[in-house]
C-alpha cells in the first residue's frame, strides 16, 4: 500500500466495511488480462458469500486460475471545489486479494 497512514489493519474496523458494503467488486485473471464483476455478497462470520451461477465465465475463470482479487467501498461523499479536474471524493474501502473457496449448496 502506497500510503501507509491509511492502511486499516483493526478487525472491528474491517469488519463494519464488510458489514455496511452492498455491492464488491471481484477481478479475476483471464489470460493476460484482468476480468472484474461487481457483485451482491453476504458477510457473516468472517465468511464472504458471493452469489453465483454454477456455471459460466466465473467459475470457468477460476478453475483456471484461483488468484482473484475484491474491493468494496462504503460512505461515499463528493468533495465538490467548484475548480474543474480539482473535485475528489472521500470513502472507506477494502481490497483483498487470495484464492476463492467455492462450496455449492444444494
């Protein structure tokens, strides 16, 4: 991380991101390119649950390569400075990168 000072590293705080958040957003690696879903999950437990078909591009992504990565993001505000190309917008964020568990249900 570039910017240290803004790493979130406490568990509690991680876990209100996790909790607030509605929407991530997944990358996979699909040959020599990046492939990102944004995607409903659940959080509990310590458990991410992320809806998905039993088949289709997702799973045939990660089948052949379990690397994948995710990102949400929670309190977003536009900073608006009434100077073009000068706005910014303040949030709180999670990426985290592994290998994905799939478990079916059925």
């Amino acid at each position: 991380m570039m910017r240290k000072e803004k790493e979130i590293t406490n568990r509690k705080e991680l876990d209100v991101i996790l909790s607030k958040a509605r929407i991530c957003r997944i990358g996979f690696v699909d040959e020599n390119r990046a492939y990102i879903v944004p995607m409903n999950f659940g959080y509990k437990n310590n458990c991410l649950y992320f809806h998905s078909a039993l088949v289709g591009k997702k799973i045939d992504l990660i089948q052949k390569n379990t690397v994948v990565c995710f990102e949400v993001d929670i309190d977003h505000d536009i900073v608006d400075t009434g100077v073009v190309c000068n706005w910014s917008t303040k949030y709180t964020s999670s990426i985290c990168q592994g290998n994905p568990f799939l478990l079916y249900a059925v």
